[in-house]
C-alpha cells in the first residue's frame, strides 16, 4: 500500500534543528532524489526520529511529504520545483513579487567566453529588482525568516559593502522598519547616495572590510536594541541559495538540455556558492566540479574577498579550486564581456569570466557547458571604471 501524501505544512515538528545538524539528512535526500515516509504521533506531529528529514524538507521548499508506511516516493512528485513560480506576463500585486515571482533570474549563453568546444552560460543576479544583485535573495529571506521566527523590531543594523545593504533598504521600505548600514571607506563613493535614497542611514567605518566591522555593528546594535543581521552567520544566507538559486539553476540547465561540467563563482559571504555547490554536488552524484573565486592576495574586487577572512558555509561543502584575480584582471574580463555580448557585468562578475578564463589557460576545463554566476552588473562601479581608464590613457 502506497504512503499517504500530505501537505508539509498540516504537520507539526517542534523547532528547526541547527543548519548544521540538517546538512547530512539534506545530503541524503538530495543523492536519493525520493523521500521515506515520515512517521506521525497523534496523526500530525512527526516522531521524534524523523524530525530531521521533516525539517530538510522545508528547507529545501518541498510541499508535501509521504506519511505513514511504504516505498519512497520521488522529490519531485513531492513539489521540490513548485516554490519557483515565475508570473508568466511579469504582472505583480506588490513590489515584494517582483523578487521572488520573477525568479528564475536569466540563464544565458555567452558568444564572448564560449569557444574552444566550451559553452559558457551566466546566471544573471542583476536581474533582482532592488539591489539588482545576487543579495536581494538573501535580504528579503534573512528578514522574512525573522519575522516568522518571531522578530518584531523597527531598527536593523547590518555591515554591507552595498548590495546587501541596498535589499535591506528596499525591505525596510517594505515592511516598515529603519536600517543603519556600515560601509568599509575603501567602497565606492556613490554607495552612500544610493543607500540614502533608500532611506537607509549610512555610518562609515575605518575597516577595509565588512567583516572587520562585525564586533562594532554587533555592539552598537545591542545599545540600541537592534537587530543585528548579520549576513556572515545567518544561516538563511546559506538556505535561501538552497531553496531558490541553486534549483532555479538545475530546472534551467534542464530546459536547456545542458549538464554542466563545472559551475564558476564568486566568494563573499559564500552563501550562493557553497549552497550551489552542496546541491549539485549531491544531486549528481559529484559529476559538477564547483570554483569558487577571491582577490589576489592585496586586491580589493567589491563583493568578494579572501577566503582565510573567514567564511562560514563554504568550509562545509565541496570545492574543486579556488582562483585568484585581480581587480584590472576583473575589469579586463568584463569588457570583454560587455563588447562582445552587450551586458556590462559588474566587478565581481568581471572577477567570475577572468577566473574562466584563467581555467581555461591551466587546461583544466575541456570541451562541454559551464556557468558563471554574476552577481551583480557594472553601474555602480563607474569609480573603479573611471580609475582603470585613466590609468590607460582612455579618459
């Protein structure tokens, strides 16, 4: 007799168990692609056993779940893709749809870095409508998911060298709350003018990275009552990538008849990297090769940095090569980009087709698909544009 088939959320299962504690269970489910029937007590609350395997579930965005005794049943039939529902004529009832309704973001072929036998494809994170980055995923989640979990402030503090800091902004305009940003002094001028158009108050700190200022935001936030974010920790960092990014990506490789041999990407909290890499990693079985991408030792690319500044997720998930670029290496490669296919990518981005690129030179990637993530696109780097020109004799 086959499992009953139930909606996940008709069952009950006490409080969510640490991420770290679920990435086993998650791993499982993912290589398997089927589900056990979970067991019930009382006919809705799960058993203490299978409270684990209930809570992967929901991380992972499933609708329903087998229930009682039977064979497996597959993740897909279960609805693992149904939380991906883009609006078929791009008509939304909030600016909130914008975000997630309009997902999946692009997924387009690259004439600039394909050739060779090699077929680039980049994931545009640019097409994100409020920071028109990769961090409006993990805005909307880190303050959603708060809210759920029980959060009812109006002051948010949060370290940012601008994307992350422009979601929050767009999210506080949302719901009604106030954000106070701080920007390492090494970022771009025009981050405070775009970030206080928002409505956000932008504090300048002495820190060549975000990350150094954590311990300071952190305090100031529990002077004022605030609640302290924290990008680099939260773990919904880690699970909006998982629940969103990383299966937007599976489904469109799929439509494309595309199995990639690798996936290029860069480092900065680690968040959409290393969860794009558990996914793929145990969806198939380790036949997708995961790069991840950091400044050269000295050099400083907005959005990314060097993994010994410590990152969370990315220590718990595999990597196949991490690559150095510089920044001109970065601005070299999207020009190349932005002259032969007519998108300008951003600095980070510019960091993800020059690692590319740099693979390809080693001999390390043979003929067949690859991805390149770009987080974010050029227009809020004309400083660093400017500079590189002028050092060129271009401006």
């Amino acid at each position: 007799m086959p499992p009953r088939i139930v909606e996940l959320d008709s069952l009950e299962a006490g409080p969510r168990p640490d991420l770290k504690e679920l990435l086993p269970v998650l791993a499982d489910v993912l290589r398997r692609g089927a589900v056990d029937p979970l067991r019930l007590e009382d006919g809705r609350r799960v058993a203490e056993e299978d409270r684990r395997l209930y809570w992967a579930l929901k991380v992972l965005g499933v609708r329903r779940a087998p229930v009682g005794d039977g064979e497996p049943v597959d993740l897909e039939a279960l609805g693992l893709y149904e939380d991906i529902s883009p609006s078929p004529l791009h008509v939304y009832g909030s600016t909130l749809e914008l975000l997630y309704r309009g997902w999946p973001t692009p997924l387009v072929k690259l004439r600039s870095l394909s050739g060779g036998g090699r077929r680039v494809w980049a994931k545009l994170e640019w097409y994100n409508p409020f920071s028109m980055s990769v961090k409006d995923r993990i805005g909307w989640y880190m303050v959603v998911k708060a809210f759920e979990d029980g959060w009812r402030g109006t002051l948010v503090y949060e370290a940012t060298s601008t994307n992350t800091g422009m979601a929050l902004a767009s999210m506080a305009a949302i719901f009604g709350f106030r954000v106070r940003l701080y920007l390492p002094k090494t970022i771009q001028r025009a981050s405070d003018i775009l970030l206080t158009a928002l409505g956000a108050e932008v504090v300048r700190k002495e820190g060549q990275l975000t990350v150094e200022l954590i311990d300071e935001v952190r305090e100031d936030a529990e002077r004022a009552g605030a609640y302290h974010i924290n990008q680099f920790e939260n773990d919904y960092n880690f699970m909006v990538h998982l629940r969103y990014t990383a299966k937007e990506l599976d489904l469109q490789l799929r439509y494309a008849g595309v199995r990639p041999k690798a996936i290029i990407g860069g480092l900065g909290t680690s968040g959409h990297m290393a969860a794009i890499s558990f996914y793929f990693k145990n969806r198939y079985g380790g036949s997708v090769r995961i790069y991840g991408v950091e400044p050269a030792p000295g050099e400083t690319i907005p959005g990314i940095r060097r993994v010994e500044t410590g990152m969370k997720w990315i220590h718990w998930v595999e990597v196949d090569g991490i690559v150095d670029v510089t920044r001109d290496e970065a601005i070299e490669a999207l020009l190349a980009v932005a002259r032969r296919d007519g998108i300008l990518p951003g600095l980070s981005s510019g960091a993800v087709a020059a690692a590319y690129m740099k693979l390809v030179e080693r001999g390390e990637l043979d003929e067949g698909d690859y991805v390149v993530v770009f987080p974010d696109n050029g227009f809020k780097y004309v400083e660093q544009l400017q500079d590189f020109f002028r050092r060129r004799g271009v401006l």
